[in-house]
C-alpha cells in the first residue's frame, strides 16, 4: 500500500486536502485592474494652435 | 498599460453611442442572450491557440457597471492551466473565442493582470480574484 503523502501546501493528505490546492501546486491567484487611457477610446490629442 | 479593443465589436458601438448622446438620442439597452466569454492568460506570443496558459471562463454577464468602472463578476474564477510557461498576455475573448480586449499585460504588479507568480504549470490552479475596467 502506497503511503499517503503530505500535500505541501495545504494541511491535508493528498486525498484530502483542501480541493482549491486540487494539484500538489500552490494556486497562481490575481487581480485585473485596467485603466483605460485617452487614446484607447478612439480620441486624438487636440493639436497645438498656431 | 493600453489595451486594444476590437472595432467592430467595441469601439464602433462606443463612438456610435457618443455620436447618439450628442445627439440626444436615448442609449437602448443591448440585446441577445448573453453567453459566458473568456479570460485567456498566455505567453508572450499568445495569438489564438497558441501560447495559451490558462482559460478562465467568465460568467454570462462578466461585468457590471457603475459609473466609470466595470467590475468583474463570480469571483474568484479559476481554471486548471492547460501549459505551462511564463504568463505574458492576456486577452479577454467572447464564447466563440473571438478576441474582444487584447494586449493585456500580465506580471506580478504594475501590469493589467498581476499575479503572485507568472511562471504556470500545467494543472495548476489559476484564480482571478478581482478585476476591474476604469475608463480613463
């Protein structure tokens, strides 16, 4: 019988640890956050007057 | 960062509804069923399927709005990373996989997506936790 492992990053056992950690690979998490800049939404910077 | 919006999709509708405000004419709410897009994370050569990291599939209405800002829906949304590799770019694309907001930049801050980490492994978990669209 093959010995259950300690998941490194959780506190479970390979067959029981957290289903988030469902690899023995901790979870790449992030955020989106996009600002939109002037030119992006189709505007030309106005042309300096002679 | 600047991203890069399609222009049949989004930027024509967005100047078609300056030119009708100026116009006062009344802005209709869109139709159709709305069906769940995506949020592909990929290398530095994502371009369709390829360089593809990750696919996180978003919910049917993604975002809602509230003044200047879209906020991103059914967070935290993850998926299983189909390569791996280091995460680059990412693009947000409809159900039918067409591309409808590219260029995103993905790093670990200072980036459109920022992650603790953008080296991916195949099988791992990838999770947006909040996401947000500012008009400038």
């Amino acid at each position: 019988m093959v010995p259950r492992q300690k998941c490194p990053y959780c506190d479970g056992t390979e067959e029981e640890h957290n289903p988030s950690c469902g690899t023995l690979l901790p979870p790449i998490t992030g955020t989106v956050e996009i600002t939109e800049e002037l030119d992006e939404l189709g505007d030309q910077p106005k042309e300096s007057q002679p | 960062m600047t991203v890069t919006y399609a222009t049949a999709t989004v930027k024509t509708p967005r100047m078609q509804v300056m030119a009708d405000v100026i116009a006062s004419r009344t802005i209709a709410a869109a139709t159709g069923t709305a069906t769940a897009g995506q949020l592909v994370i990929g290398t530095a050569g994502l371009s369709g399927g390829t360089g593809v990291l990750a696919t996180i599939t978003l919910p049917a209405t993604a975002f809602t709005v509230s003044g200047a800002v879209a906020t991103l829906q059914g967070v935290p949304l993850s998926a299983t990373a189909s390569a791996s590799g280091t995460a680059a770019l990412a693009e947000f694309r409809n159900n039918a996989g067409t591309t409808v907001i590219s260029g995103l930049t993905v790093g670990t801050s200072g980036s459109d997506i920022n992650l603790n980490s953008t080296s991916i492994t195949s099988g791992q978990t990838v999770s947006i936790t909040a996401g947000t669209i500012t008009h400038g």
